[in-house]
C-alpha cells in the first residue's frame, strides 16, 4: 500500500472551556497536543476542522426530553454531579463541535484509510443521562450518522480506555450493525458495568505483556468473528501506570506499542480505523500529552514511514 498523511481532526473549541480551579478534568490537554504535532513536523494539509452536529442529529442517539433539559440547564444538581461540569452555552457548544468531530473522522477514515480525532470518546453518556465528563456520546452519534449514509456497514468501537465504555454498549445493545467492545479496568468506573458485545476486564496493575495479550485475543476475535467494514477506536491513555485514575501498570512503551498494533492491524486487514485520543487525567500535562502523542507517532510509523520504528 503506499504511503497516506495522516488526517487530523481539531478545533480550537476543545480546550475553550472555563472550569473552576483545580477541576479534575485536563481541559487544556487538546490544545497541547496539537501544539506537540505541529512541533514534530504535523503539515496543514493534515488538519480538518469539524463542524457542530445539530440538535436533530443528536436526537437520534439520545432522547428529546434529555435532550431538551439538557441544552436549557434544567437538569437536577444530581444529575449534573454525576456529569462533572456545570453547565454554560460553551460547553454545549464545545461538545457538539466534539461529536462533529468524531464523525468528521469516520467520514475521513472511509475515504483515507485512517484519521485521528483530537477529542472524542465521550463514551459513560447514555440514551437519557450523562456521566463521568460525558454529556453527549460522540461516538455512538458518529455510528448513527454513518450508518444513515452508510447502512450496510459492520462498524466495530473498539475502547482502549481504561474505564468501560458503558454508555456506547447500551447505545447499541440492539443494533447488530455496531459491536461494542471495551478493555478496561475491572474494578474501576463505571463500578456497575454492563455488558458489551464483547468485554475484556482487566485486573489492578496489569502489565504491558499482559495487557498486549488481551489486545492481541480481541484484535483476532474482531478479525475472524467480526469482520467490521471500519474501526472506531478510543485510544484513551488513562491506563498509562502514571494517571492517577487508571490503577493498570502501563507504560509509555505499552501504550505505543497498543496504538501501533491497533494501526497495524487495522492496515494489514485493510480495514478503515478512525481514532479519538479518548481519556487521560494525570495532572502532570507534560507527561500526559506524551501520552497522548504515542498514537499520533503510530500513525505515522505505520501509514506514513517505511522503517515503522517503535520506540517510545
């Protein structure tokens, strides 16, 4: 196959979003991390800037009168708790512009072979509320849009984060047309798990070759048993052994060397793959964003560079 440039999906929106000081959530990681790109050599023809999705496409994954309470504040404190932001125009506007993203990348994927979002990975919404710094899931929106142009289509999510993609699976419970599966942290949020097309629970600590054998297990039952027409893959690196709220034993090798096998995979089988960088909160933004950036390097060995190096 030859060589592609990689696409790259951002808007300056993702890291525009005032929180109160010392919040949990890493706003500023999406704005770095396109600052790291540019810095290793990212060329403008890569970059693509998503479009908002409107109300009425987000109204065929989540219910109206979610919907409808959300976008007007008129959701409970409980409800909002359990969310992690508090409410502005900014921040559903940045989470619209979040889900155009997401599905900007599958659109891109299809006709490139491999794109990579900047954000994405919202996946503890559900149908009628949110969770875990998730209003809306961008990616079951994007599968549902796809799937509109797109209806034959087998669309495979494959979740890397390390908290289950809980919201994703009960999405598509009854949607044979996406296979839901998520590699994640057994005793971590969401402590409730429920059940996805396919689940791979991990234990506390697991280390870069037991994590990499789980992969390498889902990776052939998604190539004999699945046979998806494209990926949509959460790369999320909070299971890197230095986020505070992964608990795995992961190092930043293993996380190259999960992305470059995702990739890899996805190339060899011929098999579109679009990527959001998903979740990551160590409060250390260096280290994070070298985190991040280990899927931006495998998709450049593996699409763009012959000699396909793998250190981290």
């Amino acid at each position: 196959m030859k060589k592609v440039e990689v696409p790259f999906v951002y808007s300056p929106l993702y890291s525009q979003l005032d929180l109160p000081p010392r919040h949990r959530y890493p706003i500023e990681k999406y704005r770095l991390l396109k600052d790291w790109a540019l810095k290793h050599g990212a060329k403008a023809s890569q970059w693509y800037t998503p479009e908002p999705v409107n109300w009425e496409q987000v109204a065929r994954t989540h219910c109206t009168d979610y919907l409808t309470r959300l976008s007007t504040n008129s959701l409970d404190k409980v409800a909002w708790r359990r969310i992690g932001f508090p409410w502005s125009e900014q921040l559903l506007q940045r989470t619209l512009t979040s889900a155009g993203g997401t599905l900007r990348t599958m659109e891109l994927a299809l006709t490139h072979r491999v794109a990579i979002h900047f954000s994405g990975g919202y996946h503890h919404a559900h149908k009628d509320w949110g969770s875990g710094f998730c209003l809306l899931n961008d990616l079951a929106i994007a599968c549902n849009e796809i799937l509109r142009k797109y209806p034959h289509l087998k669309v495979a999510v494959l979740d890397t984060d390390v908290h289950q993609g809980d919201g994703t699976a009960t999405l598509f419970e009854k949607d044979s047309r996406v296979f839901t599966c998520s590699l994640h942290g057994e005793r971590n949020f969401p402590f409730s798990k429920v059940k996805s097309d396919l689940d791979r629970p991990l234990s506390k600590n697991t280390s870069d070759r037991e994590y990499l054998s789980a992969l390498g297990e889902v990776l052939t039952f998604i190539r004999k048993e699945v046979k998806p027409d494209i990926i949509l893959y959460d790369a999320g690196v909070d299971i890197y052994q230095r986020d505070e709220l992964g608990h795995l034993n992961i190092s930043l090798a293993g996380i190259f060397q999960r992305d470059f096998s995702v990739l890899s995979f996805a190339k060899q089988h011929e098999i579109p793959l679009a990527a959001v960088i998903g979740g990551g909160y160590q409060r250390n933004l260096t280290r994070l964003i070298r985190a991040h950036a280990q899927l931006l390097r495998a998709g450049y060995y593996v699409y763009t560079d012959d000699n396909q190096e793998k250190e981290a």
